[in-house]
C-alpha cells in the first residue's frame, strides 16, 4: 500500500513540476501582461517570440524542457525502488507525461496552459536522446520549408515512433523497451489533440507562419 502511496506523490509531484505556468509568469514579469490574451492565445513558447520577442521566449522554452526532462530523468529513477511498479521504463513515462499534462493543463493557471510540445521534448530528451535529434531535425526542416511550427510538432511527432523502430537496427543499439515503443506511438495522436485548433487555422489558411525562418520564400 505505502509503494502506491509513494506512486500516486510521485505522480502528484511530476504534474506539479510541469503546472509551472513558465510563459504565463514571464509575460507578467516583461511586459505586466498574460500571454494567453494576446497573439495566438497560447500559453507556449511560439506565442511568447510572437508577442515579447526571442529572449523571453528562450527563457520560456529552456524552462519548459526542463519541466519535461526533471521527472523522466530524475523523479521517476530516483523513487523508482520506492513505489510498487517494476517496470522503470513505465515510470519515466508516467513521471514525464504527468508534466506534460500539468503544463498543458496547468492547476496554477484555470487548467489553461500550453499545447506540450517543449515539455514533451524535455520528457523524449530524458527517454529518447538519440531519437529526440532526428525528430528534431524533422520538426526545423518542416519549418524552413513552411514556416508553420503547429505543422513542424505534429510531423516530429509522428516521425518519432518511425525513428525508434529504424535508428537501432541501423546504428547496432538494442531496441527500445515495449512500453515506450507504444507510449512513442500515442504521442501524435496527443500532440495532433493539443494542436486541433491549428489544425482548423491551417485549412482555413489562416495560421500563422515564421516566414523568416523560410528558405524557399520569395523575397
């Protein structure tokens, strides 16, 4: 009973590290001013460069990975012989995706946070090092190509589970245990949830695009 106990804070704990409403906080501090109403409305890192620049959003995006990396790398192994489940490979996926959540649906902001995607990237650098490069090679070539970031989370996300099936055979490393191999194929789906609202912008022609970060765009 104390092991599920010790679970369910574990749990609590990681959901609590990534309620840190880290945009929300900083457009406060910068500018006096709550980043959910102004620009696209998101709590996230995209919005925050939209609104108050590079610098606040850097902050922002640095202490979001940070939110996702703490419990995957450090929560869940440092309790993982406290609590009841033997599988540390679930637990670091528990830890991470509790933070994933709480940023996403923040206790200390009405439950209204950001879409995920730079918690989540914390989490996969703490699970996925290796993977975690690729999909991050796919998500800024998707950028320089369309300038939309909403498009570039989506297509790293799916490339994930492709990576984790193709990059071991290649580079002679064991695979990587089932339970991460299934959480790496629930993730677009999670990923293409928190991004909905993009989704409708981007068949409408109307979501927003990083047009400087494009390298095909006519000058």
């Amino acid at each position: 009973m104390n092991e599920f106990i010790y679970l369910i804070i574990l749990i609590i704990i990681s959901y609590l590290t990534g309620s840190t409403p880290t945009s929300i906080i900083v457009g406060r501090i910068t500018n006096g001013i709550d980043i959910r109403k102004h620009g696209s409305g998101n709590a996230g890192g995209t919005n925050v460069f939209r609104v108050l620049g590079w610098k606040p959003a850097l902050i922002v995006v640095i202490v979001d990975v940070f939110k996702g990396w703490l419990p995957a790398a450090i929560f869940a192994p440092a309790f993982y012989f406290a609590q009841i489940i033997p599988d540390l490979g679930v637990v670091q996926i528990l830890c991470g995706f509790s933070a994933v959540l709480g940023h996403t649906y923040t206790i200390f902001a009405g439950f209204k946070g950001g879409k995920g995607v730079g918690t989540l990237g914390g989490m996969l650098i703490a699970l996925f090092p290796t993977v975690f490069l690729f999909c991050l090679a796919v998500a800024v070539i998707t950028i320089m190509l369309t300038g939309y970031v909403s498009l570039a989370s989506m297509f790293a996300s799916v490339s994930l589970p492709i990576f984790l099936f193709l990059l071991p055979p290649i580079f002679g490393t064991n695979p990587a245990p089932l339970s991460l191999m299934v959480f790496s194929l629930l993730i677009p789906w999670f990923i293409t949830f928190t991004h909905r609202s993009n989704i409708q912008r981007l068949r409408n022609g109307e979501e927003n695009q990083f047009k400087k970060a494009m390298i095909f765009i006519k000058k």
